[in-house]
C-alpha cells in the first residue's frame, strides 16, 4: 500500500510539474518575474499597460496555440495534446511561431521598452530552432522552455546589472524538477532533457547578449 501510495503521488506530482511548466507558458511566467523584479522594467511600464500586456501574451502565447492544438486533435490530425509523438509537432509548433510573431509585432508597437520585444525573438528563434531539429530528432520542449527563461535572466544579470540571483537560483532548481518529472513519465531521455536547456540557454542569452547594444542603442 505504501508502494502504490508513492507511485500515485509520484505520476500525480510529475503531471502537475509537466503542466504547469508546459513551454507555452514560459512568456508569461518571464514577463511576470521581469516586472515584479526591483529593476527599470518595473517602473519603466505602467500598471496598466503591465496588465495589458499579461493579457495580450497570455492570449497570444498559449490561448491560441493551446486552442489550435486542441482543433488540431479534434480533427484528428494530431494524437495527443501533449504532442508526443515527433512527427505529430511540426505543424502545431509552426502555428505557435506564428502567435510568437504576431506578439513580436504588438511589443514593437507598444510604448515599452525594447527588450521586452527582444525576449521574445529570442524565444521565436528557440522554437524555430526546435522545429527543424524536431524533423531528425524528439528534443524536449519543456526543458528549451526553462533553459530560455534561465538565459533570459542569465543575459539580464551579466548585461542590465539585473538583480537576477534569485530569480537564477529559482530557475534552476525548478529546471531540475521538470527534468525529473519528464525523465519519471517517460517522455524523454537524458540527453534530450541536456540538449533542450542547452539549446533553449545559449539560444536566448546569446541572443539577448549579443544583439541588445544594436538594438536599445547602448
């Protein structure tokens, strides 16, 4: 009985973790620790262009990509909301870039500071990069999803002076709980969690790193 009760709470807590870290929802868990961080973000965005922008990246970034999946799997042409199988994720991928884009658009448009619309290329880049690697091999998408938003914080330390430590901290040891939590439903191997952070790292920090003095004109 104490078996069978470990076991139950042990798929429970692995669903729950894969779930509530599903990648779609890293853009607005990002956009959410940017602003209630002590940095320029904070108070260079009012509060309510703050909750407009939760808004339109929570719709943007998971309410149309979670339901053109959803459409997808009604008709058939995919087997699994969870996307399992390799090849059934190219074309619900391709429609979530499409959202990434669109979001990319409204964040220039806005009067916001530029980077916000810097972290999200850089997670636009990410998920095109997983999209052709996804043509040859089933990298994990949770874990590009945590290795961007710890790059993300990463780039803003070294680069902005972000006062980035905890928020580091608490990435990586959520990283790891998701990293067991797929390894424990058997949704990847080893390798592929690895490959997913790193690819999902250098991806968003090199990016911000790197183009950031371009294009905020430091």
């Amino acid at each position: 009985m104490k078996n069978l009760n470990a076991t139950s709470f042990f798929n429970y807590a692995s669903q729950f973790i894969s779930v509530i870290a599903h990648p779609l929802f890293i853009p607005l868990y990002s956009t959410w620790i940017l602003f209630n961080s002590n940095n320029y973000l904070s108070y260079a965005v009012s509060p309510k262009l703050q909750d407009f922008l939760y808004l339109l990246i929570f719709i943007l970034t998971y309410v149309i990509p979670a339901g053109l999946t959803w459409i997808l799997w009604q008709k058939g042409w995919v087997s699994s909301l969870e996307l399992e199988n390799k090849k059934e994720r190219a074309l619900p991928l391709f429609l979530t870039l499409c959202c990434y884009i669109v979001s990319i658009y409204f964040l220039i448009l806005l009067p916001i500071p530029r980077i916000l619309g810097l972290t999200m290329i850089g997670a636009s880049l990410a998920l095109l990069i997983t999209i052709l690697i996804n043509f040859r091999w089933k990298i994990s998408m949770h874990m590009i999803g945590a290795g961007g938003i710890f790059g993300l914080f990463y780039a803003f330390g070294r680069y902005f002076h972000f006062p980035s430590l905890q928020a580091v901290l608490f990435i990586s040891v959520v990283s790891g709980l998701i990293a067991a939590a797929r390894l424990y439903r058997g949704a990847h191997s080893p390798a592929q969690l690895y490959v997913g952070f790193g690819v999902g790292f250098l991806l968003e920090f090199g990016f911000i790193y790197f183009f950031a003095p371009f294009i905020i004109g430091r």
